[in-house]
C-alpha cells in the first residue's frame, strides 16, 4: 500500500508522546482540550484511513466495481494486496464500531445506575448525601448533576474544606469534564496507541476543577488541604462498591503532584526569555503540529488519489474522454 494511507495508522505513535510533553507546559484547562482534541484528530484520520484501505480494496470486486461500471484493471495494484487489505480494514472498522457502541451503552448504564442509587436518599439542591461510612465524593452528571458524598466523608472534613472539595466537585460538572473522559476512551477504542493520552487527560482535569474550586473558595491552602485529607481518608476498596468508573473525584490521580501545584505561587515570577523550558515546550508544539498536519494532509492525498482514479475510470467505462491521472497517482489500491 503507498505511504500515504499508512501515515494516519502510524503517526500516534510520534503524536502521542509530543501531545503529552506539550500539556505538562500548559494550564490545565489548555491541556485538557490539546489532549482530547489531539486525540479526535487521530482517531479521525485513523478511521478515514481505514475507510480508504476499505474502499480501493473493495473496488477490486467485480460485484463491486459493478455497481459503478469500473474497469477493474484500470484502477491499478495488485489485487493480492489490496483486497486482503480491505478485508483487514473491514474487519477493524466492524470491531471498532462495536466497541464504541459497547462503551457508550456502557457509561450510559453506569450513570443510570448511580442515579437510580442516588435518587433513593434526600439531595440539597445539588448536594447527594449518602449514608456511608467510607468517605467518598465524586461528581455525577446528569440533568441536574449532582455533587454525591457520603457521610464518612463529611465527618472526615471541617467545615471549610467541605466547601472546596463540593466546589471541585461542581467544577467538574460544570465543565462536563466526563465528555472529555469519554471523548478520549472512544478515541483510544479507535486506536490503541491513543490510550496513553488518558492518564494525562484525567490529570489536567483534576488540576483545572482544583484551580477552579481554589479560586470560587479564595484560599489555595484550603483547596490543597481539602484534597489531601479526603484523598487519605478514602479507601478505594470501600469506595469502589458505590462509585461508578465514569466519573470524576477530587481523591483520584496523583493527589500529591496536585496538592504541591496548589501551594505553589499563584502567579511565578515569568522566566527569562529562550530558557530550555521554552525551546523544549516550542519543540514539542512543532512536533505535535506537524504530526496532526501529515497525518490529516496524508488522509486528504490518499483520498484525492482514489477520487481521480474513480472519476478517470469511469469515465472510461462510459467511453467519454478523460484525462489519465499522472504517473504514480493513482496509488490508493496499488503497492
């Protein structure tokens, strides 16, 4: 197959690594969408990829091109190649369907379900509080969302840091930070190599609610307390009977790594220009950039090379002058 339909299916395996550098340099909320927008690119041309293997393949049929009164030998390739190809391609694309469809139904589910369980105690407003003894607090979206903690949670805070840990967990619903989880599980369903953006994801959206709630409180110290107690008094095997796996909680993630960027000054003093900081945060954006655009510009190639075979063949087929694609164009089914 030429290079051109193969880039897309490679180019996470560069992407990937220079999207992560690239969002520990960035402001939480900007790291979140680099990352989930990062992982749409890829998955898309991923997909497009697949579809082209899938379609110059396809064409090689009789049956096939039939329908559309193709000459076969003149859409080029080997058929040797490109059908088992195709086959390959179909056999993903089915797979992937599947999957993603299996894991909609299956964080629709969980979200149902908790708010079924939800929905037997009393609420405050947007408040959900559980009669548990093993402190937990996590947010569950929904119409309304709602800010789920139990009772354990409740005596393990003072008063003060009960408000940051629900303004964090507000942050989260409103920012619909589980659609970013989501975005990139479905991505990561498209292409493996995506799932190593997730960790960095569910990161920079820990951070973006902590400094949300930092800032709707006023005291970053607080903040920082609030999630470092409720991290060690939670117990994940206690918590983990009532929590759903799709949502967000302010005691996930590497809280010391997020309580240390909250006692750190709000606003550093700036860093004289061209540091190594910058030169390595200005390469990775390079990188990032000219991955997505080879992987989107080999798609559009590979694309544009299948539709002028197409239109050249059919053309042919129903005797009408048409101009040969150049040599080497006419590339989508060939080797």
């Amino acid at each position: 197959m030429i290079v051109a339909v193969w880039i897309p299916l490679l180019m996470p395996l560069l992407a990937v690594p220079a999207a992560r550098r690239l969002a520990e340099s960035l402001a939480p909320r900007a790291a979140a969408w680099l990352l989930t927008g990062c992982a749409v690119a890829l998955a898309g041309c991923t997909t497009a990829a697949l579809g082209l293997l899938l379609t110059a393949g396809a064409l090689r049929l009789p049956p096939v091109a039939a329908l559309d009164h193709l000459s076969l030998p003149l859409l080029g390739g080997d058929p040797a190649v490109s059908v088992p190809a195709a086959g390959a391609a179909a056999g993903l694309l089915g797979a992937t369907a599947l999957a993603v469809v299996h894991r909609i139904r299956r964080h629709h589910t969980e979200l149902r379900t908790a708010r079924l369980a939800t929905d037997a105690h009393p609420t405050s407003g947007d408040l959900c509080v559980l009669p548990h003894a093993a402190p937990d607090a996590y947010a569950l979206p929904g119409r309304p969302g709602r800010v789920v903690v139990t009772a354990g949670m409740l005596r393990a805070l003072p008063p003060d840091e009960r408000e940051a840990l629900f303004a964090h967990e507000r942050a989260h619903l409103a920012g619909r930070h589980h659609l970013f989880l989501l975005t990139a599980a479905l991505a990561a369903v498209c292409h493996p190599l995506l799932r190593p953006l997730r960790a960095p994801l569910a990161y920079a959206l820990e951070r973006w609610a902590d400094e949300t709630a930092a800032s709707r409180v006023g005291d970053r110290r607080v903040t920082a307390r609030a999630i470092g107690r409720a991290a060690l008094a939670a117990r994940p095997a206690a918590t983990a009977a009532h929590r759903p796996g799709t949502v967000l909680a302010a005691t996930t993630g590497p809280v010391p790594r997020r309580v240390a960027a909250l006692l750190a000054p709000e606003r550093p003093a700036p860093p004289p220009p061209r540091t190594a900081v910058h030169g390595r945060r200005l390469i990775a954006a390079v990188a990032l950039l000219a991955c997505l655009g080879l992987s989107a510009a080999s798609a559009l190639d590979a694309a544009t090379d299948l539709h002028e075979s197409l239109r050249f063949t059919s053309a042919h087929a129903f005797g009408f002058p048409a101009v040969a694609p150049a040599a080497g164009q006419v590339r989508c089914a060939g080797r």
